[in-house]
C-alpha cells in the first residue's frame, strides 16, 4: 500500500471561477479603461437609452435536432444577443445611436442533440440604421463526421471530439461531447482537410488524447474516421481518501480527475472516507469540498500528482485540526451589513511546504454584527478577497438585486499563519458604499423587461499596479424601467442590458462620478454640474454658508438653481473648455439637517442635480471652571508687584483632580489680556488651605507655570496708587474648548516715587 506524501505538492492554485460550487478564487480579466468612480455614501441615477435596429435572416442548417441557436450581434460597447430554439426566421434588436449608422459583426453557435453537439457560424459584418432592418441568413448544406472508437478490453466512458478548418481556404469548427458511446455522427460546415481531434476517457479512468486525423467533407455527405484502441486492463489502482477536520461538517464532495483530463472521472459524496476503484494505474488529482455551519462554510483541498500502481491502493490522507481567522466584516455608507442577504470573506492557502498549500476556506458573516469565523488547516494564508449579496424582493424604487465581489490586492502580498486549534481574532474589514440607479428607456417608446447591469472597476496605485478590482452584477425587477447598483468606492464601467422583442440587448454603458454623501440625478446628455462647497455630511455652527461650484455642457448652461432659487452664473473663462461657468450664491441654514439640491439645466431643458446633506448645529454655550485656581507669587499672601522694575511677573495655575493641565492650549493663555512670555509644567504650588500662604510645595497635582513680561503688565493696570490692592484675570481654554477662568491679587508697590 502507497501512502500519499501531502507536502509534496507542486501544483498552484486553482484560477478559475467555480461558480457551481459557491465560491470565487481570482478575479476575471477586465478592461480597464474608462471606468467610473463609485464613492462612499452616495447614490447616482444614470440613464441609458435604446435607439433600436434590427437584423433578421434565417437559420437553416439541414434540419438539426436543434436545442438553442445562439446569435450575438457586437458593434463596439453595443452588443445583442438571441436565442431561438429551432431553425427558420430571427431577428435580433440592437443598439443605434440616434441619426447614424453601425457595423455589427454577427457570431453564432447551434446546438444540438441535447446541448450535446455545437456548430460554430463563420462570422459575417452586415450595416444597421437607425430604425432600420438588415438582412443576414445562415445558410448551410451540413456534411457529417462518422465514425467509432473500436476498443479491445476496455470500454469508453466519455469523448469529445473537435472537427476544426479556419483558414483562408475555408471554415468549419464543430464540436461534439459523448457519453459510454462508441458510434459518433455530428454534422459541421461541408470543407476540405478539416482537422478532427480530441479526447476519449476509458473505463479505467485513463485519458487518451486521439491523435489528429484530416478528412474532407462534402454537403449532405458523411466523411468516415474511426480510432482504434487496445485496451487490456491488467491490474487496476484505486485510491483511499481520508479527510478529517476533527469538527462538525455536513458533508464532503470528492472530485478525481485523470491527471490533466478537463472533466473529473468520478464524483463522490461522502462523510469523510471514501474508495476510487477500478484505477488504470496513472497519475491522479483529487479537489474536495467541505461543508460546514449548515453548507454556509467551506474548505476547499486539491491534491496533485497522485501516482496509483498496478494491483496496490494509495492512501490520501488529510487529518488536520484546523485554527479559526475571526473578525467582523462591516460595511458603511449608503448600506450596511444588515442590509446583505450573505457576505463571504476568503482566505487562500500558501507555501508547498504546509497543509495550508492549495487550500480555500470561505465563511459567512453574520448579517446582524458582521462576525464570521474562517477555519484554516495549518500553514501561511492570504486573504484578500470578500462578496457580498443584497436582495429586497419587494418591488418597486425598494427593489434591489445586487452582488459586489472586492478583490483588495494591497493585501495580496501580506500573509499571516496559523496553527492547529490557534484563533487569530479581532480581523476586521470594513468597506464604504455607494449605489447608482440606473434607469432604461427605448428612443421609440417600445417595451423592454429584465433589466439588469454589469460593473467593472479598478483602482491603482502610484506605480501603476492594481490596488483593487471591483465586480457588481445587479438586476431589477422584471417590468421595471431601473436598476439599483451597490458598489464599493471606486471607477466603474458599467454595462446595460435588457430583454427586447426577444432579444438580449445592451441598451450601453453609463460614466458617473460620485462624491460621497452626494445623490444625483442625471439626464442623458444633460449639464455637468459640480459643488465644490460645501462638502457633503459637513457641520456647519454659522447659520448662513456659501454654495459654490461649476457647470458645463455642450449646448451651454441655461439656468443654475440652489434649493429651487436661481442663481446668477459667469464664465470660467476656462481655455479648455469654453462652456463652463462658476456660480455663488449664499443660504440659510435651519437647526438639523437641510437638503442643498442644486441642478443646471442646459439650453435643450436637459438638467442634472445634485443632492447633497449638510447639518447645522448651534454652537453651546462655552462651559468655564473658575475658583482658587491661580497664585500669583506662590508663598506670598500680599503678592507685591513694583511696577517701576523690570523683570517677569511668575504666576501658576493649579492643577487638580477637577482640573488636568495637560488639556489648556497654551496659544490661548492671557492674563488681564497679555500672553505669557514662557510657560513649564512641574509641581510646584499647592492650594492655601490654612490661610498661611505657605503655598510653595507639591501636591501631587501638575502646575501651569508661568512668566509674565513686568512692564507689559503695568501698561495694563496703570493709574493706580502705592500700596493699592488689584485683580488680576486669567483665561485660557483646553484642547475640546472648554474655558478656564480665575483671579488673583496683587499689591502695587512703587518704590521709584520714593515709596516704602
């Protein structure tokens, strides 16, 4: 018996979107260009408009066992798609901008016998106008690919099989997935010397890549080809799979695939120990799947380059206690995580040399405070990507169907490790939100259904690299005019598509910048409007605040409102942009919250505004602390003071435990209005409590201590007589704002008129 070695492992992990199996491991190719900015706390509503054309031909290839015809229609951002289910007449809508004209390139694929066979068009380039219909037929005389697999000693499991000529010479590419059969017909594009390859899987698991033969194939005709294979068994392999998590799970799927095959050979529930028999002895891959908490968790383990060997069983065994990542995912701006219908975060094993190595592990977070718990067997993570849900079934502007994956690549180089039974805590993440409405309409005032958008974005960091990637797909209701998008911050371009007259079209795609806490509403082709102040969710303490900010359009601005009052505007004199003007105009602020809606209307009555909130609170009143605070000359009762010598005046204020000195500013320090000249803090004076002014020792508490300029004093208390008792102020305020005030005396003394 062979046991594998899991530490062994080479293989990466896995890059490939598997969706069927609930979880996301990297994030697909996008175009980057021309996104637009989602930012937090802020709501958009774009519009996106269909100018509708029309393509319409007929599909006749021979009279297939047709299951669905699959026909997309791309001119640049603009594409449509259809999907008749038999042969005879179609027609596709698409996208026009109003007044023109586009070239639509027409791609399709027939299938056939159960989604069994495909037959892929040549491309072909027909010219739509605006309203207009063009014609475009798929005519085609099919020829057939015939043939068996003849076998000795084994017997086919499954095939697929290519028929392939793309070349000046001609077309042809066709395609056909088998099951236990060993007779084969499909039909493709009559040609010559068109190349027929593929792969067959045997009884015995092993895959056999067929090698590449050529035939010729004339309409109506079948081109015979067969493959031959000598299959004598001998002593099969099997594989014993051990798993162990040593904690609850529901259960485990088991997936063994021939190493390399694009297919798994077998797939096994089971509980945690499971037999793959009747082997060809050969090289192997096992992927499993773990659920737990209800199959609302998971862990993902793919194990690589298992050799099996004649007449022997090799043994996988994964027995791992594993550690637990916790934290809590929040989310903040227009949504919050009470507002997901799920939220997922994901962590992705590294380095060969750990259990941890070509592992996934995705945890539900609670939807009420976020927490969520990630279980990880041993070894060095990354975790860098979370997905969240949002669907409000009620329909209506409430209606929301929204998914958002973020893939935070400033964390894709950061790992952390864990131990068996080891909880790292306190992981938190947190995102802000924005959402866009993006609203439908048909130029010719048809009827569409199923709204729904994608969005794409990036962010970038100073060199270049990718910071982010973004990816949101939402959809409306079925009769509505509307999509509501929830987005993390960042530059999206999002794409509109509908059902029309059949079709699967995109109505275009939509570039909107947000500004956080701001809602606008935009009309196509309408002004744009930018408020430059005040910034959205500021507080304001005056009662009256100056809107400022810009708008532009091509046809020219007509008219600026701020809270349904028109404003005066003037040219920028912008070089850059010619149609640009400024405007100002003052408000007035009510107690609370208040709405500041601007909105710029441009000569065609087109407008676009802006929805911002901004609050006014009433400054309270300033909070003082007075008492015996201050000491003018500590260990002196009389405190003299000759107004006739220079020097400094040393004063203290007394710290408390009512009073921290730490927290004065000592910019705001004044006594009878003059700045101190320096200032210390130590403890040095303490309280006269007993009426002895015996005040120069400690107490425990930090002093204030301060020099005051002589002369500059005097010139603040003159005219006063030898001998006269005055009071001196002293105000200062601490860091929150709060103000110190106290007094104390001091005796005039003015020895230079000869006084004693």
């Amino acid at each position: 018996m062979h046991t594998l070695d899991i530490f062994t492992f080479r293989k990466a992990l896995l890059t490939a979107s598997i969706v069927s199996l609930g979880f996301i491991t990297q994030p697909i190719p996008i175009n980057a260009e021309n996104l637009v900015e989602i930012l937090p706390d802020e709501t958009v509503d774009g519009s996106v408009q269909l100018t509708p054309g029309y393509i319409a031909g007929t599909v006749d290839i021979g009279g297939q066992n047709i299951s669905r015809i699959d026909l997309s229609a791309t001119s640049g951002e603009y594409l449509a798609k259809l999907y008749p289910t038999a042969e005879g007449p179609y027609k596709i809508t698409v996208n026009v901008p109003q007044g023109s004209s586009l070239d639509y390139k027409i791609s399709g694929i027939t299938w056939m016998d159960n989604y069994q066979t495909r037959m892929f068009f040549q491309d072909k380039a027909v010219r739509v106008a605006e309203g207009g219909t063009s014609q475009l037929d798929y005519i085609i005389d099919s020829g057939y690919v015939t043939g068996q697999f003849l076998t000795d000693g084994c017997s086919i499991t499954r095939s697929e099989l290519w028929a392939v000529r793309n070349d000046q010479g001609g077309f042809s590419k066709a395609t056909t997935k088998l099951g236990a059969a060993n007779y084969f017909r499909f039909p493709v594009q009559p040609n010559s010397n068109i190349k027929v390859y593929g792969q067959v899987q045997l009884s015995t698991g092993k895959t056999v890549n067929l090698t590449e033969k050529y035939i010729d194939i004339l309409p109506g005709q079948d081109g015979v080809i067969n493959w031959n294979f000598t299959c004598v068994p001998g002593d099969l392999s099997a594989i014993n799979q051990q798993i162990d998590y040593h904690m609850d799970v529901d259960y485990h799927y088991s997936y063994l695939y021939n190493q390399g095959a694009g297919s798994p050979y077998q797939i096994r529930q089971h509980q945690g120990s499971v037999l793959f028999d009747n082997l060809a002895p050969d090289t192997w891959r096992l992927y499993t799947t773990t659920y737990w908490n209800d199959r609302q968790n998971l862990i993902t383990k793919n194990f690589t380059n298992i050799e099996t060997f004649a007449g022997q069983t090799t043994d996988v065994i994964f027995d791992e206690y594993p550690g637990f990542f916790t934290g809590k995912l929040s989310l903040t701006g227009t949504h919050s995580i009470e507002d997901t219908s799920y939220a997922h975060i994901y962590a992705y094993g590294q380095n060969a040399l750990f259990p941890s190595y070509q592992t996934t592990s995705r945890a539900l977070a609670d939807n009420l405070d976020g927490s969520y718990r990630l279980a990880l067997p041993y070894g060095e993570y990354r975790q860098y990507v979370t997905a969240f849900a949002f669907f409000n079934p009620e329909q209506g502007v409430d209606y929301q169907n929204s998914y958002m994956y973020m893939y935070d690549y400033s964390k894709i180089n950061e790992t952390f490790f864990i131990s068996s039974d080891q909880v790292i805590p306190d992981n938190d993440i947190g995102y802000e939100t924005g959402a866009a409405i993006i609203k439908f309409s048909r130029a010719d005032g048809g009827e569409f259904t199923s709204p729904y958008i994608i969005a794409r974005s990036y962010s970038y960091n100073e060199d270049n690299t990718t910071k982010s990637f973004a990816y949101v797909h939402s959809r409306g209701y079925a009769t509505a005019d509307r999509v509501t998008m929830i987005g993390f911050p960042g530059t999206y371009e999002v794409e509109a598509w509908a059902d029309v007259d059949g079709s699967l079209t995109t109505f275009g795609k939509v570039e909107v910048e947000i500004v956080s806490g701001v809602e606008k509403i935009i009309d196509i082709g309408g002004p744009v409007v930018d408020v430059t102040n005040p910034a959205a969710g500021a507080i304001f303490t005056e009662e009256t605040i100056l809107v400022t900010g810009t708008a532009t359009d091509e046809s020219g601005v007509a008219a600026i409102t701020v809270n349904g009052m028109e404003v005066e505007f003037s040219s920028t004199n912008n070089p850059e942009d010619v149609n640009e003007v400024s405007f100002t105009v003052e408000i007035q602020l009510v107690e609370g919250e208040n709405t500041i809606i601007t909105t710029a209307t441009d000569i065609s009555a087109n407008e676009s505004t802006d929805n911002r909130t901004v609050s006014y609170e009433i400054p309270e009143p300033v909070q003082t602390q007075s008492g015996g605070l201050l000491d003018i000359k500590p260990g002196s009762c009389k405190n003299p003071f000759n107004v006739v010598s220079k020097g400094v005046l040393p004063v203290v204020l007394l710290g408390s435990s009512g009073l921290d000195i730490n927290t004065i500013d000592p910019a705001t320090i004044t006594l009878q209005g003059v700045a101190p000249l320096r200032y210390d803090i130590n403890d040095v004076a303490a309280p006269d409590v007993a009426d002895n002014c015996e005040t120069d020792h400690e107490d425990g508490y930090d002093d204030l201590v301060l020099k005051f300029d002589s002369k500059t004093m005097v010139d603040m208390i003159s005219n006063v007589s030898h001998d006269a008792l005055v009071t001196l102020s002293f105000s200062a305020f601490t860091y929150d704002g709060n103000e110190i005030v106290a007094e104390d005396h001091v005796t005039i003394i003015k020895k230079g008129k000869g006084k004693k």
